[in-house]
C-alpha cells in the first residue's frame, strides 16, 4: 500500500510539517488546493505549493479542488509526480491528454456523491483515480463507508494499471475497508501528522 501523507491539517506550520514528512517513510507529501469556488475553503495557492516543492524531498501528490481547468494547467507547471482534479469540472479528454503530454502522471479525482459513470470515459488516459471518502474541503472529517461499493463497482470495470486512491478519515480502523475494495493507495492526513511517530502510524496503513 502506497501511502501519500496530508499536510492540511498542519497549514499553519506547513514548513515543519513538509521537514516531518521528509523524515518519514511515507511515499509521497498530498498537498490539497484549494480555490475557494469547488469548495468554499481556499489552501495553498500557487506560490505556496511552489515553496512546498522546493523544500520537499518526497514527490509530491497534489489534489486540485478548483472549478477552472485553466488552474488545473497552471499548477502543473509545477511538474509535481501526481496531479489530480476532479471529473466533475471536465467535459472531453483535450485537457488530460495535454497535460499527459507534459510528463506528469494525472489523476482523476471523484466526490462521494458522484456516479462513477463519469469516469469511464476516461479511466484508459490517467494514470490515477481518487475517491472522495468526505466531502472535499476540510480536514478532519469521518470515513464514508458507502465510497467502498463504489470502489469494487469501478474496479470491475477499470484498467488493471489503473492507481485506485481513496483520501478522507484513513486511519488504523478504515484502512481494512480499503484494502478490501482494492485500493493501493490512500491519502492519510490528521491520522499520521497527529501523532510524533509518522513512521508508526504509516506503518499501520501499510
């Protein structure tokens, strides 16, 4: 199990907690952008990602909950590892495949309300899909229990190369539902970066 660790939680002192990350075994730093619009939080504007990258030495898994595709093209200037925006903002594939064309892994990002009848048009052009297990915006939220059926309906129908993702209230109790429905990664935020032992609770996702 890939784990990518959250710094949401830890805004207000993001440097030390990016350093916090560095020192783990976590294999990749989620950064979760926010725009104020998709939903109503505003984190990590561009130039803070930009120090973010600089001082990261893990690759960075960034989550974009933006409503303009043009945004989604900014940040990937940023050639972070994993890019990720939500199906619910796009209409064809013109903006993945350029972005692909970049270099840069995509992922698609699904809220839990959303059918999972608007990824497969383009479930065989990214290289990832995150499933919202809370309503995307704020940290700290409870797991949705209801996202894993979605998540065994997909795989029946989903690449096998495909990256399944799952990020809101992963923890040690949570993370069986996950690895039951086939995921093999997960996002984890205020369970890892609360705790002063990172290794150990990454540890307990794996």
């Amino acid at each position: 199990m890939k784990v990518s660790v959250s710094v949401l939680k830890e805004y207000d002192k993001l440097i030390s907690a990016v350093e916090n990350v560095n020192k783990s075994n976590a294999d990749y730093l989620h950064v979760d952008v926010m725009d104020g619009k998709f939903v109503n939080n505003v984190k990590f504007p561009f130039e803070t990602v930009k120090l973010v990258k600089n001082i990261s030495t893990k690759p960075l898994d960034v989550h974009l909950m933006v409503n303009d595709v043009k945004t989604v093209i900014q940040y990937a200037n940023l050639k972070p590892e994993y890019l990720t925006f939500h199906v619910e903002i796009i209409d064809d594939v013109k903006t993945i495949k350029y972005l692909k064309s970049l270099g840069i892994k995509i992922g698609l990002a699904i809220n839990p309300e959303t059918d999972i009848n608007y990824l497969k048009p383009y479930m065989n052009d990214v290289d990832l899909v995150l499933f919202m297990s809370v309503n995307p915006g704020f940290g700290g939220q409870s797991f949705n229990e209801d996202v894993i059926n979605k998540i065994k309906e997909f795989k029946k129908i989903s690449p096998n190369n495909l990256i399944i993702s799952i990020d809101g209230g992963v923890n040690d109790k949570t993370i069986s539902f996950c690895k039951k429905a086939g995921c093999n990664m997960v996002v984890s935020g205020s369970y890892v970066t609360n705790c002063d032992d990172y290794n150990k609770q990454i540890k307990n996702l794996r």
